[in-house]
C-alpha cells in the first residue's frame, strides 16, 4: 500500500514537472493534484528535489528498459546501434523530465542530479562498448578501440540533442539527422 501510494504521487508529479517545469511546480501543486494533503506528501519525500529525483529516476529507468527491449530484438550490431540511438533520442522526447534532469544548468546544483547524470553517461557507454564489441567479433566493425567509440557516438549524440529535440518539424528532422549521423559513423567521410 505504502508502494502504491508513494508511485502514484511520482506519476502525479511527473505530469506537473513536465508541464509546469521544476523551478515552477510547488509541493503544494503536487499534493493538490495527488489528493493527497501535503503532510501526507512529506511522509513520502522531504522535499520537492526528493520528488523530483523519484520522477527522474523512474524516467530513466523506464527509458533504459525500452532501450534494452528494443535492441534485444536486433540481429546486427549495425542494427543495435542504430535502434539504440533512435529508441534513446525519442524517449528524451517522451521523457522531458529525465531530459531537463541531464541538460539544464540550475539543476547542475543538486548533487543527486550530477549523480544521475554520471550513471546515466556510464550506462550509456558501457551498453554502447557492448554494442561495438559484438561488431567487431561479428565482423561488422572494424577492430578499434571500442570505449574511446562509444564514447565519441555519446558525445556526438548529445551534440545533437538540443537542436533535434527543439526542431518544429521533430519527426521529419529527427530520422534524417540520426539517419546522415549513423551514415558519417557507419561509413565515414572519405570516397
């Protein structure tokens, strides 16, 4: 019961963060909207950063399981990256709370954020270094220096945030952007 309870005011949250933004969302707006009383949210979490961090960890957790699940139904290593990039941008579309929880500066401040960030970084890279490693036993990739690379499409896919989360026309930009990207990296830029 406690479970429940304490899920469905992290579900309640998550809606007011993602449209209210954290700096603007109060905990008296989240027990509001919970109906729940707001001694009843502190029971749970002792502040709204406690809220947050809860939302933010279920978004990451969630987008990591759909990561997983859709390159597990991969046959190549070629195709595992490319369903990991595309799985991993989209969900930052889906989950706007995780996303501003890595990219926005004020939110730099809290610790338990930077510590989001660092797993989220080395997971990524890890699931990445795996992805390259069964390349290169398949033959797909060339023999190379598997972590340096992985870290190099991180960096490159955090490039290409911003400007394919914040196009007006997001679909269209967004599998023609991942698309020249994987192109460049899968082929490179030499006739």
């Amino acid at each position: 019961m406690k479970k429940d309870a304490k899920d469905s005011i992290v579900l309640v949250a998550q809606k007011m963060f993602k449209r209210f933004g954290f700096r603007k969302t109060t905990m008296d707006e989240i027990a509001v909207a919970a109906r729940k009383g707001k001694s009843s949210l502190y029971y749970y979490f002792k502040s709204k950063e406690e809220v947050f961090e809860a939302v933010v960890e279920m978004e990451a957790a969630t987008l990591r399981t759909d990561i997983i699940a859709n390159i597990g139904k991969c046959n190549s290593a070629m195709e595992k990256l490319r369903v990991y990039i595309f799985v991993r941008m989209d969900g930052f579309r889906n989950w706007g709370n995780f996303y501003e929880a890595l990219k926005d500066e004020y939110l730099s401040n809290y610790e338990f954020i930077e510590k989001i960030r660092i797993k989220y970084d080395r997971s990524e890279t890890e699931t990445i270094t795996q992805i390259i490693n069964e390349g290169i036993e398949n033959k797909e990739f060339k023999d190379l220096n598997s972590a340096l690379t992985a870290k190099i499409i991180v960096t490159a896919m955090k490039g290409l945030e911003i400007p394919l989360l914040t196009a007006s026309d997001k679909k269209t930009n967004f599998k023609k952007e991942i698309n020249e990207m994987l192109e460049v990296l899968f082929h490179g830029i030499c006739i």
